[in-house]
C-alpha cells in the first residue's frame, strides 16, 4: 500500500521544492536561466515570504543551509537580535511576564539580509533577478488558497486590530475568498526599490550591486521608516540595530548515523533536537519494528520529549550561554536517556534535567488544545552542478503591526524568547531568540545529497524525522515517505508565547490505525485524533539525488499548497 496522492517527481537536471507552487516556479525559472541552488532558493523563498504572507514575512527570518558540490557545508543564521536598548527586564516588569503582541516583540529583521548574503557568498545573480518573482507576485497578486483564506478568518479580529494590517489581509473590511486575488502593493514597492538601489550601482558589478540593495534595506529608506513607526509604537529598533546587522556564517552541526551524515544548524534554533532524538532511537534500537506501529511510535515519541528536553534546559543563543552540544550528543548522554525510555509506559510529562538542575516549566493550561502559531514555510534546491540549498523563512502577519507605506512587518520573532533573562533563551538586549526554523540535510553513504524541512514550530524536527526515516530506514520513495501518516508530541514548553504545556499530549493523523491509536493509548499517551492529513502536522519539502540513475528526485507536502519541480 502507497500513501502517496502524487507521483514523486525526478528530472536529469535540477529540482526544486517549495511550500507554494508558485514559488517552486520562481525558483525553476532561475535554474532553467542558468542559476545555480543558491540563486533559485533565494527567488523562491522571497517569493514565499509574498506568497504565505500569513505564514512568511519578507522582513521576517530565513535560517539557510548551504552545501555547495565540491562539499563545503555551511548555515546563514538568518535570525535578528533584540533591540540593543532594549531593558532586559521590561517584559516582567511592565508585561506581567508575557511576550505581548505588538512592536515591542521585534528583532532585527534578518531575512533580506540572509537572502543577499547567500547570493554574496555563493550566488551568480544579482537581488533584482531573484527578486522579480516576489515583485510580480506582489504587484499583480496570486489567488487566495484554503489555508490563507482559514488563517486570515482565525484571525480576523488581530488582523482588524492593526489598520495597517486589516488593509492587506481584510480588504473592504472582509476576509479574502477562496480563488479571489491577492495584491501587496506595498511590498511591491518596497522590493523595487531594493531592486532600483542595486541598478544604480551595476556599474561597479554583481557583488556592488547586492550591497545596495542591503544598504536600500539595512540604512536606506525602508530603515527609517521601520525605525520611526517602531519608535511611535512604543518599540526598541534603532537604525543602529539595522545599519549594524549581518548575519552570522557558522558550521552546521554534523553526525554520521548508519554512514549517512545528518547535518542541522546549531543549538540557536532547535536543528540539533534532530540529531538529538534520530540517535535516541538508534540506541535504543527500532531496526525490527514496523512502520507506524504502537512500538515505533511509542519510541520515536519518547525520543522527541527527551530531546526537547535538552532544547527547553540547554538550547539558546550560543553567544550568550554556553550550550553543552558535545556532551548533548556524547554516548555517555544518550545512554542515560535511553535508560530512562520504558517501552511499555509513556512518560507522563517532558523527562527532567540531566546535565544540570534545569529551568522551570511553563504550567499546563488544563483542557485548552496548544495554541497554533501558523507560520513558516520551507524551500529546498539541487541544481546539475550538485549544489544544494535548504531554507526555512518565516514569521507571521497577524500578531505586530505592518510598517504603513512598506507593506511587511519587522520581525517579531522575540516571540521565542522566554521573558525570564535567566532562560537560556531568556530575552536580552542583541540576544537572538532560540528559533523554530531548522533546515537540514542528508549526504547519503551513497554520496547523494538530501534537503529537507518543514514549517509547524514544535512539530518541525518530528515531522523531519519521520519522513527522514521512511526514505534512509523504510525505502519509501520521496513523495511516499511525505505522505505518510504523522505524529506529533507536545508534552514539552512550546516555543511561542505563552509557552503552553500540555503533559503526555500526543497528536495522531487518522491515517494511523486505530489498533494502535488504542494501544498508544494504554501506553500512557494522552492521544489526541487529527483528520487523514493536516497542515498541523507539518508540510515537509525533500529533494534526493540519485547518482547511481542520473536523476535528482523530489516531492512536496500536500498538506499545505506545497509542489516539486524536476527538470
């Protein structure tokens, strides 16, 4: 039996996988122009920040991984700091401990300046050749699709809280229809003059040409004006945050399992959970369990919470805490964890400290499901040369307030910062929250290369993992392996303000039997029913090479209005 709905998708050439279809274009339009990964994975991932403008903000994230054919590997943060004048304290002494919605949650936006950097350091285009997508999209709109037109809806009062907001996604005072079109005026503008910038100075080559349309960004107009609305909200951004930002360039963190090298970014966003929980469970051994049953589940749940575990005690920004990666992924470490895995019984709440005593944990909010955080989206590319690109932009619309005039809203991802300082991602002035968004790759024993990735906060690395085993364990094909039923924990803090809790909490797609849903159950699991597909369960985007035929294959999540394209 295949769970798959669509073919999984294979060309000679090049591939690209995106969480729109439209942005899948973008990027196969500038791989068949002769672009290389990173070229089309900067267009479609502007693109989406367009596209999913509840989901992606052009001014918000973009965590990007980079392994380039001839084997360097390397990860743009894409991740903004607080405000430098920001008072560490503020959130408990005038926000009762809360992260409130509005400017005051925002850091320095960082996707603009990852995109350029990306093209900078690896890229053959300039900003405006990638841009034009986005810019077209923008300008002319794209049609309103199910999950917008839902996202918008469950949303509608925050979104007519912000007039600058409620005239985008609440034109005429109504929520968009499903098939009607979508324009961002705004942001068209504001993307063309980025664009403008960098034309004033193609005289002076590609590479003077990205700095301006940075500069355009970073200490030009767009600044300004994100910094004196900022500043009439009550907000902390200054143009000295802006003028001084650039991401930071750093190592990926690497581990062999089975001869394949799995390759997240580091403990700044939650990526090494990944490697973290896929070693929990080769330890503990699931080489004979069947795909999906009460076994296999049972442990790959378990292995989640002790990983997320360590990413609530340890993971934050490793400028600021010192983050005990090595001993986190030492054998030493793993045994203890796996010791404390009862095959027969869940554990009731997110498993304690073993490295030190810990930090507290947010209270469980009793009979309230978590509370969704609907943003993020995924883009993945290997082009003919064997460079491969993976990127996870993100940061929704409905919670802080558009820049009027700019049509895109400065990042508030201090939303993933705890208001506690003493957290270890605790806010503090040019800290970098702990963030959601992790690509990742695979090199294959085989010396195939695999991006991939996925939107859904917390459900991000479980959903990663699952389809990571069902292609590298199972041998299900690409489109097969994504299709797959899903589980999901959350019997760990979330991410998102208010950080809820809920012990023992386990979401199961429909797809499971419900044998096993049952005998979940009996284990201890506080099992919670999805439908047959959900976009709660992630939407994860994958591309494979296979030398071995010549091909590079790909599939795409249709959970979300997600495609793959192979050429």
């Amino acid at each position: 039996m295949s769970f798959a709905t669509r073919p999984t998708l294979s060309g000679p050439r090049h591939a690209v996988s995106a969480g729109h279809y439209l942005a899948a274009t973008a990027g196969h339009a500038v791989l068949e122009a002769g672009g290389n990964a990173v070229d089309a994975g900067c267009a479609a991932g502007l693109a989406l920040g367009v596209l999913l403008p509840d989901l992606v903000n052009v001014a918000g994230v973009a965590p990007i991984m980079i392994r380039m054919a001839d084997g360097r590997v390397e990860t743009i943060a894409g991740l903004g700091h607080w405000p430098r004048s920001l008072p560490p304290d503020i959130f408990l002494r005038e926000h009762g401990g809360e992260i409130p919605n509005g400017v005051r949650r925002t850091v320095v936006p960082a996707a603009p300046d990852a995109w350029i950097t990306a093209l900078e350091r690896h890229g053959t285009m300039g900003f405006a050749e990638v841009a034009q997508y986005a810019i077209r999209f923008a300008a002319e709109g794209f049609s309103v699709f199910p999950l917008l037109a839902d996202s918008i809806a469950n949303h509608r009062a925050d979104y007519a809280s912000y007039p600058s907001n409620a005239a985008i996604f609440l034109p005429g005072g109504e929520v968009p229809k499903v098939g009607a079109r979508f324009v961002q005026s705004d942001l068209a503008r504001s993307l063309t003059y980025m664009a403008d910038e960098e034309r004033k100075a193609a005289g002076k080559g590609r590479l003077a040409g990205l700095a301006a349309a940075h500069a355009a960004f970073y200490r030009g107009d767009i600044a300004r004006e994100i910094v004196a609305f900022q500043k009439q909200e009550g907000g902390f951004l200054s143009m000295e945050d802006m003028a001084g930002f650039r991401s930071k360039i750093e190592p990926a963190v690497i581990r062999p399992w089975r001869g394949h090298e799995v390759m997240t970014c580091g403990p700044w966003c939650q990526g090494p959970a990944l490697i973290e929980a896929l070693l929990l469970m080769e330890r503990a051994g699931f080489a004979d369990m069947a795909h999906n049953s009460a076994d296999y589940l049972h442990l790959l749940t378990e292995s989640v919470k002790a990983a997320m575990a360590d990413r609530e005690y340890h993971f934050g920004d490793p400028d600021f805490v010192e983050v005990p990666l090595e001993a986190l992924l030492s054998e030493a470490h793993l045994a203890t964890r796996v010791a404390a895995i009862d095959p027969r019984r869940a554990c009731p709440g997110m498993p304690g400290p073993v490295l030190n005593s810990g930090t507290g944990i947010h209270p469980r909010t009793k009979g309230l499901a978590p509370m969704v955080e609907a943003d993020t989206s995924y883009v993945a590319v290997v082009d003919r040369w064997g460079n491969a690109f993976s990127a996870t932009p993100s940061d929704g619309s409905w919670n802080s307030p558009v820049v009027p005039g700019l049509g895109l809203i400065p990042s508030n991802r201090g939303s993933q910062s705890r208001p506690d300082p003493a957290h270890p991602c605790g806010v503090a002035p040019g800290k970098r929250p702990r963030l959601t968004p992790n690509p990742a790759m695979v090199v294959t024993r085989e010396g195939d290369v695999m991006p991939f990735g996925t939107p859904g906060g917390d459900v991000q690395i479980q959903a990663m993992l699952q389809v990571m085993l069902n292609v590298l364990h199972f041998g299900m094909e690409v489109q097969e392996a994504i299709e797959a039923p899903r589980v999901a924990s959350y019997s760990f803090p979330s991410s998102f303000a208010p950080f809820e809790y809920f012990p023992g909490r386990l979401a199961v797609e429909s797809g499971v039997d419900a044998a096993t849903r049952a005998e979940l159950t009996a284990r201890g699991h506080e099992v919670k029913d999805w439908p047959e597909r959900t976009w709660l369960a992630g939407s994860v985007e994958m591309i494979l090479t296979d030398k071995k035929a010549g091909l590079v294959r790909a599939g795409a999540d249709p959970r979300r209005p997600a495609y793959a394209i192979a050429g």
